[in-house]
C-alpha cells in the first residue's frame, strides 16, 4: 500500500528554474540592448539601405536625387565618365558602404547614434545653399521595424534569418 504523506500540497513546477534564467537573462540583455552582435547588424542594414539609394538614385529613400546642373554633368562627363549622381572617385560611396568606417556611438544605454567619417557625405545628405539635398539614407517606419527587431531579437536571442524579408515581402 502506497504511503500518503500529510501536510501542505505542494505545487512544482518543472522548468521554472530554466525559465527563471532565460528572464535573468533577459534583463541582462535589456542593460545593453545595442550588444551581441546587435550594432553590427545595424551596421549592415544602413549599408544596405544607402547601397540601394545609390542603385535607385535615391528613389529607395522617397526622395529622387535632384539631376546635375548641365555645367557640373559636362564637367563630370569629362573629368569622371560614366560615374553617377554623387560618384566621382567611388570613395565616398565605399567609405558610406563600409561597416568598418561607420561609427555606432553610444549615446546612453538606450540609444546610439550612426555617424559616417567622411565630411562630404554630411553635405549631401543634408544640402546646402549651393548644394541640393540628395540623401543616402532616411529612417521611415519600415526601416525603423527592421531596426527594432534587430534590437528585440538581440534581447530575445531569438535571431531570424531576415529581418528585412519580414517588412518587405
């Protein structure tokens, strides 16, 4: 015969151990959420984003870059053949491109900020008196979901296969 012990019932989980980690875990990866891998693939997708503005002449962005003056398009046709709307050597677009030259920098523990280190690429995205706007880069709302589930998947651990797919498809 079997013995019934007498006292309190007692309810066990199983699995709670695990899952008490995996939240542990988690708060961790909420104190740095730009952490694992997360600025890198931030990194990525703004290259992406600028390369297809470059492909689309800025048509990707909403924003169609502004055609060059006729004098400036003779002058470039001469010294830069063939080279598109803000390409002359190719460096600029190269150093855009890069995710080393690209700097991520933490602003707080919950924000960073993109910066490129070249000084001409701010004057096109921006403008000037003498020079129109023609940005390389635009944060809308679809590439700010890209962005957040790369932050929420860098929390999560979960990370998928691409992000991009998600939004675009």
């Amino acid at each position: 015969m079997a013995e019934v012990e007498k006292g309190p019932l007692q309810i066990v989980i199983s699995g709670a151990d695990e899952l008490l980690g995996g939240i542990d875990t988690a708060q961790e990866r909420i104190r740095d959420p730009f952490g694992r891998g997360v600025r890198q693939r931030i990194k990525k997708e703004i290259s992406v984003e600028i390369s297809e503005s470059f492909k689309t002449t800025g048509r990707s962005t909403g924003r169609q870059w502004r055609g060059l003056s006729e004098r400036y398009a003779a002058w470039k046709g001469v010294k830069y053949p063939g080279k598109g709307i803000l390409v002359a050597t190719g460096e600029m677009k190269a150093h855009l491109l890069s995710t080393q030259l690209n700097i991520m920098r933490p602003m707080s523990k919950t924000r960073i900020q993109w910066r490129h280190t070249g000084p001409i690429a701010a004057f096109h995205q921006e403008g000037s008196a003498k020079l129109p706007a023609r940005p390389v880069i635009i944060v809308n709302k679809d590439f700010g979901r890209i962005i957040g589930q790369h932050v929420q998947d860098g929390i999560t651990g979960v990370h998928l296969v691409s992000v991009r797919k998600l939004f675009t498809d």
